[in-house]
C-alpha cells in the first residue's frame, strides 16, 4: 500500500518534472513539487529522456578502429593526441572568460597552431574531416561534441580505460580562445592549483585528471628526448604513471608539473592514493574528466544529450603485453 502510493508520487514527479523542464510549469512551482517529493527522490534531468542521435553510432566505430594498433591492441599516437586535444580545447577557459568546449581548437585560425598546442595539429585536421564528414549526414553534430567524444572512444580504446560520461549538444565557436589559461611542464603545483581554481576545478580533480599522462608521450618539453612516455606502459590506461612519478624508471620522462604535483603537502596524499589503485582511480578520473569535458558550457549537462551508452566498454590488456604492476 505504502509502496503503491510511493511509486504514484514518484510517477506524478517525473511527469511534473519533464513538464517543468518543458517550461510550462515556473521556477515556484517547481520549488513546491520538489517539496512534496521523498527526499531521495531526484527529478531526472531531460536529457535522459532524448536518445542520443543516431549518427555517433558510426562515429564511435570509425573512431574505435582508428585509435587501436590492430597488431599489438594497444593506443597509438593519434590516440594520445585526442585525449589531450579534449583537455585543451575545454582547458583554456576560466569562469569569468568566454570559449571552454567550443570546438574553436580545430575551428579558430589560430589556436591549433600556437606553441602550446603542438603535436596537436595533425589529429586536429584529421578530427577536423571526420567532424564535417558526419556533419553531413547529421547537422546537429558539432566539432565541439566530436573532439569530446573521440576522447571519450579513446580512453576505452587504451587497454583498461574506462568509459567516461559523454554528453552532445555543445555549440561551436571559432573565436580563438583566451590566452595564458593553459599550463605549461615547468608549472609548479601551487601555481596549478591556482590556475584551476579559476575553472571550478580542485587539487583533487587535477590530481584525478593528470593520470591522463599515464598514455602520454612528450615531443617538446625535451626534443632531444621526442616520444619519450610519461611511464613504462603508454599503450595503456593504467596506475603506473603515479608511481612512476613518484620513483622514475629509465626511460621515462617525469614532467616537472607532474612531479611537483607528486609532492606538494597539498596534493601528495591523493597522488600516492592512486598507486596501485586502478579501480578508485577510475572513479575519480570519470568524474573529474567529465566536469572537464563541460567547461564554459551554460548549465553543464543539463541541456546535453547522453550518449555515453555509444562509447564502447573497457577493453582488457592484451595477453601477450608484459606488466609489472598488474590488478
Ligand atoms: C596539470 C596540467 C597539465 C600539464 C602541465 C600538462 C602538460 C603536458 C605536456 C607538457 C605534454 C607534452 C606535450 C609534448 O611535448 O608533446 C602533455 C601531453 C599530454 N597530456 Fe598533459 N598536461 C596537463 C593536463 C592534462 C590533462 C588534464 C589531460 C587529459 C585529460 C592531459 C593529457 C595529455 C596527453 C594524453 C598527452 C600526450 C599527447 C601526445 O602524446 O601527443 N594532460 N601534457
Ligand atoms: C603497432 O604495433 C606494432 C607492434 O608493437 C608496431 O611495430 C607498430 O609500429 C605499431 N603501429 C602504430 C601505428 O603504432
Ligand atoms: C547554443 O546556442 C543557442 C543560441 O545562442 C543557445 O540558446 C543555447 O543555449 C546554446 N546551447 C548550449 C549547450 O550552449
Ligand atoms: C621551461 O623551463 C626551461 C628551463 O628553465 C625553459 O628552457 C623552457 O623554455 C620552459 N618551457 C616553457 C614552456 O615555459
Ligand atoms: C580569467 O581570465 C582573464 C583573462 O586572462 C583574467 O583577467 C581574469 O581575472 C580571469 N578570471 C578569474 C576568475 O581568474
Ligand atoms: C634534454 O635531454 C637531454 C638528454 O637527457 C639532456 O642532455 C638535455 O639537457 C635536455 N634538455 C633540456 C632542455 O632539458
């Protein structure tokens, strides 16, 4: 009986709530149905309720072939590329300047060619083809939401990463984004933790985020040293990036972002949490590449459509593929 009637109010709710979102109903008597609502109850956002166009489908399969070396199924290059080509198209943003993820890294004239996106420019004139090829079978698709999505398809094409939330329905701009937002390798970790905190981002989240370079390879910081991995493992979405951070194998190249990060009072603690710790890590990736993949974006996820259900699932590491650290 008792049940019955939850399952009426809940029912009542969601009818309410869609309506609300459909603007018939004011912000007042959205207030007053919330009230009348269980606490647990939550009103579910519109976007569950518009399927994800069908389009990214076959977005996700060419993308999924692109981003795999079929010889030894591990992320190639271009794959590391789109990972890092997310963070810097939302990353030069703050929260009182215009941009964030607004496609404008392969749109505007001259954003993919300054000094600090290099390595970029390749993957984004083949990112930049791919968007205008399935814009032509869905004008809703946006480069925007293309360079977001590549990311999310490459993540899972690394062995072990997993699928992160991946919204569409961002618009594009071609205004070059503000200069000076983005980090560089020498940045210290306080001067880090002061540049995200102009973008809503905490210590914990940079720290969450940075395991990124766990597939990362670096080609400026020391040419000499071009190609040179960010750990033992790049093909790879796995931990090893925060202990070898922490204790450098030969061969690898630590940035000294990375580990001043690794030791500052204020971050360290997170860092070290990380080793060895490939579930919570993931975790706490999902969620802060997700606030990343919405900066600059009014309301966030509100008005996106979820088409995380596209991104293809976790991908185990290869038999054959020696690890020292495996869980
Ligand atoms: C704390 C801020 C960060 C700093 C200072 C930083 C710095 C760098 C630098 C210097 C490189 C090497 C570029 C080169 O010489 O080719 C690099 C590469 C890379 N970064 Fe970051 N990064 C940061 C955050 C991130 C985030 C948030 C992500 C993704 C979520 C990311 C993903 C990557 C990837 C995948 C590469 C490899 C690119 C390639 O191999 O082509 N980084 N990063
Ligand atoms: C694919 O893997 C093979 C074997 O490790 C390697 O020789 C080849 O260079 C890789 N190709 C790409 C595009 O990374
Ligand atoms: C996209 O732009 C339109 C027109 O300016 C605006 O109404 C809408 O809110 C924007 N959507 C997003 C997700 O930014
Ligand atoms: C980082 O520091 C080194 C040595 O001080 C310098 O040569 C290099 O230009 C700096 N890199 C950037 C991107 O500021
Ligand atoms: C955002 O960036 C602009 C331009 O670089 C700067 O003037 C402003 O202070 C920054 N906003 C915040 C909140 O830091
Ligand atoms: C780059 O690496 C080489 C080889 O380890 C080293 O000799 C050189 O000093 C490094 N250059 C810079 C700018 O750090």
């Amino acid at each position: 009986m008792l049940l019955t009637k939850l399952a009426v109010i809940l029912t009542a709710g969601a009818f309410l709530a869609s309506a609300i979102n459909l603007g018939e109903y004011g912000k007042k008597a959205y207030g007053a149905v919330k009230r009348s609502l269980p606490d647990s109850e939550t009103i579910k956002p519109r976007q569950n309720t518009v399927a994800c166009p069908a389009v990214w489908t076959a977005v996700a399969s060419e993308l999924s072939t692109l981003f795999l070396n079929t010889t030894d199924s591990l992320c190639i290059d271009d794959a590391r590329a789109a990972i890092r080509a997310a963070f810097r198209d939302c990353g030069a943003w703050n929260i009182t300047s215009p941009g964030g993820c607004d496609g404008s890294l392969i749109l505007a004239a001259d954003e993919l060619t300054r000094p600090e996106n290099n390595g970029l420019q390749a993957y984004g004139a083949k990112i930049l083809a791919i968007t205008q090829k399935y814009q032509a079978i869905d004008s809703s698709i946006t480069a925007a939401d293309m360079i977001q999505f590549a990311s999310s398809v490459t993540i899972v094409t690394c062995p072990l990463g997993p699928r992160v939330k991946t919204y569409v329905g961002r618009n594009d701009s071609s205004i070059p984004a503000v200069k000076g937002h983005l980090p560089n390798a020498n940045a210290s970790a306080a001067s880090l933790i002061a540049l995200f905190a102009q973008k809503g981002i905490n210590a914990a989240e940079i720290i969450a985020f940075i395991g990124a370079h766990s597939s990362s390879k670096q080609f400026f910081v020391n040419e000499t040293l071009a190609g040179a991995p960010q750990d033992s493992t790049p093909g790879e979405w796995d931990v090893d990036f925060y202990a070898e951070t922490i204790s450098k194998p030969t061969g690898v190249f630590v940035f000294d972002s990375d580990a001043s990060l690794a030791v500052d009072p204020r971050t360290s603690a997170t860092f070290s949490g990380f080793v060895g710790k490939q579930k919570k890590w993931d975790g706490a990736f999902i969620a802060a590449m997700t606030k990343l993949s919405l900066l600059g974006v009014p309301e966030g996820s509100a008005n996106l459509i979820d088409c995380t259900s596209m991104v293809p699932t976790t991908r185990p590491v290869p038999r054959d593929v020696k690890r020292a650290t495996f869980q």
